[in-house]
C-alpha cells in the first residue's frame, strides 16, 4: 500500500510537470506556426520547446536555474515572458532559501542596464521597458511565491503553537479534574466516616445496656465491630487521596445553602436569596452540589467584584433544580490583583457534572457576572466530558490565518503597479526635460521657416520610434514628445533641410 502511495504521488507529479510543459509551450508554439514565418522556423520552435522541458525538469530541485533558462529563451522568443512570470511564482514558492533568486535579478538588471544604456545605446524606453518587465513578469511573481511560501510556514507554526497550547490546557483541565475529585473522595471520606463512627457508637451503646438480650448484645458487637473495621478501610482506601498542601473543609456538615447566604451577611455582603419551600427535601447530593456553586459563586462575587448586590435564585423546574447566582457590577471596581484563570469555575464544572448537571457561566450585558447550575433531583449518571476547546476553536484560527494570506498576497500583487509607478517617476523627467513641444507651438510652426526661428522649439530632443521613416538624402527629421505619462513617447515629428522645415507631422494618436 505505501509503495502505491508513493507511485501514486510520482504520477501525479509528473502529471502535472507535463501540463505545466503542454500550458507554457502553446503560446510559443502558436507564434512560431502562424505566418508570417521566420527563417529558421523549425528549429527555434524545437529548441524553445526542449528548453522549456528543461526548465520544468530542473525546476523542482534548482528554481532559480529554471528562471535562467527562462531569461535566455526570451532573448530569442518575448513568448517567454509567459513562462517567465510561472517559474518565477514558482521558484518562491519552491526556493527553501532567496539569495540565489535574488542573485539572479540582480545580475540580471545590472547587466541589462550596461548592455542597453551602455553597449548597445537603445536608449531610456528600451530599458524602462525591459525593466518593468523583469519588475512585473520575474520580480514580483518570485515575491508572491516567496511570501505564499512564508505565510504557509507561518501558519503551520501557528497550528503547531496551537496544538502544543491546547495540549497543555487539557493537562491542567485534567489536573483541576483530578483535584476536584480528590477533594469529593475526601468529603465522601469525612462525612461517610463521620455516619459510621456515629452508628459504632450507637452500637457501643447497645452493647453496654444492661436490658439487652445477650444474643442481642453479641448482633450489636458484630454490629460494632464491622462497622469499626469499615470505617478503617475507608480511612485507608479514600484518605490516601487527601492532597497534603489542600486543608479539610471547614463549612459545618449538613450546611444549607440558606445558612451559607447568612453567613455571607454576616460577613458584611449584601446577598439576596429566593429558594422553594421544598429546598430542604432535595437530595443530598443535589443540595450538597447546589451549596457548592453557591459557595464559589459567591467567594468569586468578594474576590472580584466587591460591594455588589448579590442574587441567589434556587428554582425546582419539575425533576430539575437550577441554581442562578448574578452579581452586579463591581461599585469601585475589581481589587488589584492577578486575573482570574477560571481554575474555579473548572473544577466546579467537574463537580456538577459528577452530579448528572451542567454548569454555564459568564458575564452578563451590564458588566456583572452570572452562574448557573441545572441540577437533576434524582439520582443521575454523570455526562460525558465536554472537550477542552478541541478542535472548536480551529475554524477561526484557521479562518484568521486564511485572512493573513489573503492580505500577503494581495499585498504583493498590488506592489508590481507599485514600483512600476515609482520607476516612472524617475524615468519620466530624466526623458522629457527639455525634449516637451507644446501642441499650440506645434500648431504655429510654418512650411519653410528657418529653423532658428521657430518659437517654443525644446533644446533637446527624444528618441525616433521603432517604426520611423528613413530619412531621405539631405533631410533631417527630429523627434519630440508632448509629455504623455509615463512613457513620453515621441509625437511630434519635425523634417528640416537647408536649415528650414519642410515638413511635419504626428507620429502617435
């Protein structure tokens, strides 16, 4: 099975090299086979072909060797530039390191710029030219792949970061788990051996009285003696769980949560309370749960938000019991001190869960806070465990990190325009200072006038088009422009001989 994986993927790779190969080799092939034909035809339709093959071979294992032979095929064929901008994306996406593309632009432009403006003298709008489209078809695709490739990185960190912080939550949630269930083995432990030193001694005392039948009085020492030994095994069976740096609970056995609630005023809160009649005749376990929240509740209310009004709301709903505890806001605001970390209300979840209920709990729109517990009234299985964030948190990250890659790139594909602007703004004076003929001078300009005297002719002029008319034996024609950005092409043509002008013209639209 792992060997058909790995063939499966081969063949999809080379699958896709070959429609890479097929997409890019169409538009040079496509030139190359419609009139009208150049010289040579066949064999330079070959050799871009072959040369491209190679690019998409070596281009997996040296990108930047790809965009090379890319660069070189579009010396001979400007076709290229299609394949060019592809194995650009794809030398930063691939490229695990940017020096060598980046190497490779720069040789590029600089020995661009000493061939044209130096060797062969085609002038400032050949080299803008060329230079926007090493910018748009070879830099800027590169910078998408390269920042594709990052915020792929950077967001496979951000999940690892993510699974290595979740982790750690589920291992305090399940400390916090372990502790609250230590601290009931141990309420269990107190109070179960507290109702069976009370029934040993009660058969004590049957044992010692005097009217007691001596068959009696043996069942009441057996009595006594099971009932000695139980509590023994229950004080080596659940005691060991009894965590040394945790104290034994000091609220009075059979506390209500009516007694908690005056025991709060007492201490100076200010605690509303609303409870049934029945409250008395729950179960134990439901009251010693309902106690418990309204315990933490309230020891969270004096903690962070002290001097606020409390409501304590005990309410039967049939064969459920919920217990609401709000607190208003805070009249001075929170004391100092660390932030909460909700390590409570965690091990309060556990403890109503244990008890068959569920527990919800957060801030309410004015700015207080609110707990509830529903409690069921009979006895009921504990719920399952509710996940500790999971996988419920993913969709957003995954969300977020989507939007971030959406920006980078559309960053990188708004810059292009970007730098394309900037390197105009630094073209465009150098070519049209001095070298600017106002249309209305152009208008004034007369069939035979010298050429000393024509007003508003520029000191300098701008390169001829590639498609200008040889000048004739005799005549010279000079070219200048009117100023159109960016490129500040020539427009007007001026045709003198004998040091007058004969003719002129408008060499664009």
């Amino acid at each position: 099975m792992r060997e058909r994986e790995i063939w499966r993927r081969v063949d999809r790779r080379v699958a896709g090299d070959v429609a890479l190969w097929a997409g890019l080799a169409a538009p040079v092939a496509y030139a190359r086979l419609t009139p009208p034909y150049e010289r040579y035809v066949v064999p330079l339709l070959v050799g871009s072909v072959l040369l491209l093959a190679a690019a998409v071979v070596v281009g997996r294992r040296l990108p930047a060797g790809a965009v090379l032979l890319v660069l070189l095929g579009s010396v001979v064929d400007g076709n290229f530039v299609f394949a060019l901008l592809v194995f650009s994306y794809l030398a930063g996406r691939r490229g695990e390191r940017a020096a060598p593309a980046g190497v490779l632009f720069a040789v590029v432009a600089a020995g661009g710029t000493l061939l044209h403006l130096v060797l062969l003298d085609t002038g400032m709008a050949t080299w803008f030219l060329l230079s926007c489209v090493l910018l748009g078809a070879g830099v800027f695709p590169w910078l998408v792949g390269r920042y594709r490739r990052q915020q792929q990185a950077l967001v496979l960190a951000g999940w690892e970061h993510a699974e290595a912080v979740q982790r750690e939550q589920r291992g305090a949630a399940e400390r916090i788990r372990l502790r609250e269930r230590a601290r009931i083995a141990q309420e269990m432990h107190d109070t179960l051996g507290h109702e069976l030193s009370l029934i040993a001694l009660r058969a004590a005392a049957l044992e010692v009285a005097g009217d007691l039948d001596p068959r009696h009085r043996a069942a009441a020492g057996e009595l006594r003696t099971s009932v000695a030994g139980a509590t023994e095994r229950l004080h080596r069976i659940i005691g060991v769980l009894r965590e040394a740096d945790v104290p034994a609970s000091i609220h009075p056995a059979g506390e209500s949560v009516a007694d908690l609630v005056d025991g709060a005023r007492e201490a100076g809160m200010t605690v509303r309370l609303h409870h049934p009649p029945d409250a008395a005749d729950w179960p134990e376990l439901t009251a010693h749960t309902a106690h418990r929240v309204v315990r933490e509740a309230l020891t969270n209310a004096a903690r962070y938000a002290p001097g606020a009004p409390i409501t304590v709301t005990l309410t039967g709903l049939g064969d459920r019991v919920e217990v609401r505890v709000v607190n208003a806001p805070p009249p001075a605001g929170p004391l100092p001190g660390p932030a909460s970390h909700g390590s409570g209300l965690l091990a309060l979840r556990e403890r109503v869960r244990l008890a068959g209920g569920v527990l919800d709990a957060g801030p309410t729109d004015a700015g207080g806070f609110t707990v509830v517990a529903r409690l069921p009234v009979a006895d009921a299985a504990p719920r399952p465990e509710a996940g500790d964030g999971g996988r419920a948190g993913e969709p957003v990250r995954l969300r977020d990190a989507r939007r971030g890659v959406r920006r980078s790139l559309l960053a990188a594909l708004a810059a292009p325009p970007a730098v394309a602007l900037l390197l105009s703004l630094v073209y465009y004076p150098v070519v049209t200072t001095g070298a600017v003929l106002d249309g209305s001078a152009f208008d004034r300009m007369r069939i035979g006038t010298p050429r000393s005297e024509l007003s508003g002719l520029p000191r300098r002029q701008v390169e001829p088009p590639p498609d200008a008319p040889a000048a004739t034996a005799g005549v010279t024609c000079e070219y200048y422009t009117d100023g159109n950005f960016p490129l500040a092409q020539p427009t007007w043509r001026l045709c003198f001989a004998d040091g007058r002008l004969t003719s002129k013209g408008r060499t664009t639209t």
